[in-house]
C-alpha cells in the first residue's frame, strides 16, 4: 500500500509540473498503424464522453475487434479512465462544498461561488478537454495524459 502511495504522489507531482507548462500531452506520435477506422472509434471513445458518459469506451472494450486493434484499445481505456477521474474529482468537490456549507452565512457565500462560477469552468474544461483529446486521437496520435497514462501503465491496463 505504500508503494501505491509513493507511486501515485509522484505520478501526481509529475502530473501538476507537467500541467504547469501547459502540457496537455506528453510522448504525443502518430501511430502509423491506425487506419482511419481506428482513428475515427479512438476519436469517438473521448467526444461521447460529452453525451453518454463510458458507454463508446465499454462497448469498444468488450468488443471482440479491439483485442486486434491496440489503438482502439489505448485510446478507450484512457478515456474511460479520464471521465471516472472527472466525475470523481466532482464527487469529491460537491461534497467537500457540502460539507463547508453547513457554516452559517460563509457556508452559503461559497456554495453559490462554486455553484455558479466554478462548476461552470470545470464542465468546459471537461469538454474542451474530451473535444482536445479526440482530435489529437483523429490525427492518429498516441499519446499520454499527464499522471493517468502513467497510472493506467503502472497497473497493467495499458
């Protein structure tokens, strides 16, 4: 358990250094066995996320063509994993904001703030994210998120 620890601190440290330059990517190549098909599923695997949340990324998982097709694969494991970070970092956040409101009058002050200025900012960030992500995928790119690449390679799903 330690060793998970240490290792996601630093996979995490890495991550936020990483952001900190504007990385969005990193290790960013064309794979040149893509074909446009694989291209176009990987594309798919990251814009669904915007409408029907790990639906595109199972059923490419489960399908049998996937297990032939490593593209396909990277790129709807990594974002499956994206948008389960996603929704729980904002699991996370509604109930810390739940928990910080019970403070009388500052409890509500920052429940409205993170209510309508920052969820806002973080759902666009989500998308411009997922929108960034598919087209990078479209181009045939194989890339890594900073920290969850490392995260989903460490443990062997990747």
């Amino acid at each position: 358990v330690e060793r998970m620890a240490s290792s996601a601190y630093t996979q995490a440290g890495q991550a936020a250094d990483a952001l900190r330059r504007g990385e969005l990517t990193q290790n960013s190549q064309v794979d040149p066995l893509a074909d446009s098909d694989d291209r176009l599923i990987a594309m798919l695997s990251y814009v669904t996320q915007l409408v029907l949340p790990v639906i595109m990324p199972i059923i490419v998982l489960l399908s049998e063509s996937s297990k032939k097709r490593p593209f396909q694969r990277y790129h709807a494991v990594q974002s499956l994993a994206l948008v389960v970070v996603f929704w729980g970092v904002f699991i996370l956040a509604s109930i810390g904001i739940g928990i910080i409101q019970i403070i009388p009058i500052l409890g509500a002050l920052i429940g409205i703030f993170a209510f309508l200025c920052i969820s806002p900012l973080y759902f666009l960030g989500g998308i411009a994210l997922m929108l960034y992500y598919g087209y990078q995928a479209y181009k045939g790119r194989r890339f890594a998120i900073p920290g969850l690449t490392s995260f989903l390679t460490d443990q062997g799903w990747l």
